[in-house]
C-alpha cells in the first residue's frame, strides 16, 4: 500500500534529491577537471621527478593514471547515486 503525503513534501524531497545529485556531479567534474588537467598537464614537471613502472609520473598520469581515475570515478558516482536515490526513496520507483 502506498502512503500519501502532501504534495509539498514531495516537491521538498525532489528538490533535495536534486541538490544531493548536483553535488555529487559537481565534486566528480571537480576531480575529474584535477586529475586530467592538473596531474597530466600543469603538474607535469613537479610529478615528472618521480617514476612509476620505469616511466616519469606526470607522463604516466596523462596516459593511464588519468583513465584509471576515470574508472574510478564512474564506479564511485554509481555507488554514491545509490544512496542517494536510496536516502530520498526514489529507489523503488
């Protein structure tokens, strides 16, 4: 049986829901926009003293770090939007 609530309170959740999920989105581009940009590109002579794998790290950022950050972030943004769909109880629609 489904429960009844006021409209307002619906429109107060979807809004909630809707600022959980534009946080989220925002703080993946924010790493995203680091890890690409950041570590491949402005970075690159300060990571380049170290190495990783015979290859400087700044070089290896932009050519595989920066993928696996990406990976990762896709499957964080995933589990995170799980509970937020959970916690606003969009989960079962």
């Amino acid at each position: 049986m489904k429960n009844y609530v006021d409209s307002s309170d619906d429109a107060a959740m979807a809004q909630s829901h809707w600022q959980a999920s534009l946080k989220l989105v925002l703080a993946c581009l924010v790493v995203w926009f680091a890890v690409s940009f950041g570590c491949g590109i402005i970075f690159v002579d300060q990571l380049n003293q170290f190495s990783i794998g015979g290859y400087k790290l700044g070089f290896w950022f932009a050519q595989q770090g920066s993928i696996y950050a990406f990976v990762a972030l896709i499957f964080f943004y995933v589990w995170r939007m799980n509970q937020i769909d959970h916690d606003h109880h969009v989960d079962k629609i």
